[in-house]
C-alpha cells in the first residue's frame, strides 16, 4: 500500500509541477510571480520530478517550438514523424538535451521571458543529481514494496517526466476529440482529465495555448486552473492575459 501512494504521490506532484510551473508558467506565460516564488517552484519541481526534472528554461523553449512547428518536421515531438512512441520520446530527449546545452540556435522569440537559475539547472540536469534520485528510489522500494510485482512501478517513477509526455504527445496527436479545426492532429483525449491534470486537452490548448484553463466545455474538468485561481487569490502568482509568444 505504501509503495501505490508513494507512486500516486509522484505520479501528481511531478505532473502538477510540469504544467504549473513549466507549462503554463515558462512556456505560455499564462501569469506572473516574482524571483522569490519563481525560486521556490523550481526548487518545488526539483523535489517533485526528482530524476526526471527538466530545466524550466529549455522545456518552454522546446514547448515553444513544438507549437510554432506544430505535426512538421522542425517539431521537437511529433508521431506524424515518428514511427512509434519510443522513437519520438527520444527525439524529444535529443531537442532537450541540444537546447539545455546551446547547441542549437534558437531564435530569439522563442527565449524571451523565461525563468532562468542556471547553476541550479546544471546540479538538477546532472547525471550525478539523477543518480542520486533514482538511489533513492530503489531504496524506497526495497524498504517498502511487499511484493515483487510493485518493483514494475519502479521503472515509471524513475521516468516520470518522460512518461507523462509520452500520453500527452503521442496519443493527444492520435486519439480524441476536438472541440477546434486546427491544422494539426491535437486532441483532447479524455473526457474529464483528472489523470493528467488537465494537460490531455491538447486540441483546446493547441487553440488558445495561453489560456489558464485547459477545459472548455462544461465536463472538461482542468483541477490545475483551481490551484491556479487559488494561488492568484492568495497572491502567490498574478494573472495574465497576453501571451508571451504567440
């Protein structure tokens, strides 16, 4: 029991972290904080998403890409040009792993506002960090799964970043339904997203990327836009309603 909260646990917080704070925070610009909060969440998501922590900065510029590239060949994940989902879990690594380490050129409309602590970025990036993690992990495990069986979650929790994009990128480009004509493959692929916190609906995001609410229609549950309007209640976080990049 204890080793199917943990995993639950880290399934949200990582997954709350990715679309607050990288997503919706440092790629769309959908509100503001200032540098003492800004430090806070990265600090959050380092904890949170653990060996599969990604810089703030090189995923808005990635995200930023994919939806300026939408389903062609410059998107940094797309299935239109992968052959299956491994394939394009690696591409993604690859574009990360190019932007995090500047060994790409990436045009200046793609870099603007985004949250940047470069040394904590390099000690949460490093292989050493994410050894660390995954040690913990395993030990977690080994103290406390009661069966043999549970250690398949192990592999999941490692990955977890990487897991979540996959649903997201892979089967929100393939399965659904749309509430938009777009001319790309978004979807919105469950009805009330309580799993991925609101982050499978994709066609609605793909339609208004800088919206603070993911869900549209009345069923369209996005868990994250309360905390959000919370956060913004208590003065944590400022709402915006212009988009730092189209």
């Amino acid at each position: 029991m204890v080793v199917f909260i943990f995993f639950c646990a880290v399934w949200y917080l990582s997954l709350f972290s990715q679309t607050f704070f990288q997503h919706r925070y440092a790629a769309h610009g959908a509100f503001t904080m200032n540098k003492g909060w800004e430090r806070f969440f990265f600090i959050f998501t380092y904890i949170t998403q653990g060996s599969s922590y990604m810089s703030p900065r090189a995923y808005g510029v990635m995200h930023r890409l994919h939806h300026a590239h939408t389903d062609t060949e410059l998107d940094p994940h797309s299935p239109s040009y992968s052959s299956n989902i491994f394939s394009m879990m690696w591409s993604t690594r690859t574009a990360y792993q190019q932007i995090l380490h500047n060994r790409v050129e990436v045009e200046d409309k793609y870099t603007k506002n985004l949250p940047e602590w470069s040394w904590f970025d390099r000690w949460a990036n490093s292989t050493l960090s994410r050894l660390l993690w995954v040690a913990a992990y395993v030990l977690f495990f080994i103290v406390f799964a009661t069966s043999p069986y549970q250690y398949l979650l192990l592999p999941i929790v490692v990955t977890m970043g990487a897991f979540h994009g996959a649903i997201v990128n892979w089967f929100a480009h393939k399965y659904g339904y749309i509430n938009f004509r777009l001319r790309n493959t978004a979807m919105n692929l469950l009805f009330v997203d309580v799993l991925m916190l609101g982050e499978s609906y994709h066609n609605n995001h793909h339609k208004h990327p800088s919206s603070v609410n993911f869900g549209k229609r009345w069923f369209e549950v996005d868990p994250v836009y309360h905390v959000i309007r919370l956060l913004s209640y208590l003065k944590v976080i400022r709402l915006t309603y212009h988009p730092k990049i189209a």
